[in-house]
C-alpha cells in the first residue's frame, strides 16, 4: 500500500479547495454567479459545468463520508467551527467583513473535504489499521 504524504495531503485539499471556490466565492466569478445570470438562457457549457461540479462534489462527499463517518464529519465540522470563533475571538476575524468571513469559512469547508479524502491514510498511518470498503467474496 501507497503511504500518503504531505505533498498528498496538499494536492487534496489544493482540489478541494478549487472545488469550494468554483462553486462559490465572494468575488462574483463563480458558477453559482454564472448560473445565477445565466439561467434563463440556459447553455450545455452552463450544464457541462454544472455537472462537473455535482461530479467533483460527490467524490468528495462520499469520499468524506466513507473515510469519516457521519460521527467523524461532525466532530470535524465542530473542530472547525471552534477554530472559527477562536479566529473571531482573538480579534483575527470579523464578521462584520462578510468577504473575509466567506473565504475563512470556504478554506475551512476545503480542510474539512481534504481531511475527509486523506483520512483512512493517516488512520492507517497511526494505528496500522485499513479500511476496506468493498470485498471480494471470490
């Protein structure tokens, strides 16, 4: 088995955040904007990068899902959420800045699907344990 590094882990959460941010970003180029002008005239590049999206987001998802857990994703998402007050707390955020509070919570929303993608490896790391998550029964 591949053991995962560093390097591994930015190129995930690199994808992930490209994900998050072609998706939507404060800067009003994002497909949510495209789509939000462009519906009415609705184009197949429109839904070709729709449905790109929709594929990039349940690789992720599932991926997350799988490698997490459903207990796993809350605990994660609430170790982000408590790193955000943390943020707010110390004065380093504001949430009277809307754009610098949107693109924290968009990076955040990026870690917590690399977490997701490069968990069972880091699991594995730690404990020498693997997952599987299809069998073969021949």
């Amino acid at each position: 088995m591949k053991q995962i590094s560093g390097k591994g882990i930015g190129i995930r959460f690199v994808f992930a955040l490209l994900l998050v941010i072609l998706t939507y970003n404060p800067t009003g180029y994002s497909y949510f904007h495209w789509f939000k002008v462009a519906a009415s005239d609705f184009t197949p590049l429109l839904g070709l990068g729709g449905i790109a999206l929709i594929i990039g987001w349940v690789i992720y998802i599932r991926a997350t899902l799988r490698s997490l857990g459903p207990i796993g994703l809350i605990l994660a998402t609430i170790f982000f959420i408590f790193i955000l007050w943390l943020l707010i707390d110390w004065g380093v955020l504001s949430m009277e800045t809307v754009s610098a509070f949107t693109w924290v919570v968009l990076i955040l929303i990026a870690a917590i699907l690399c977490i997701g993608m490069s968990w069972s490896h880091i699991r594995r790391r730690m404990s020498g344990q693997q997952d599987t998550d299809d069998t073969d029964d021949n």
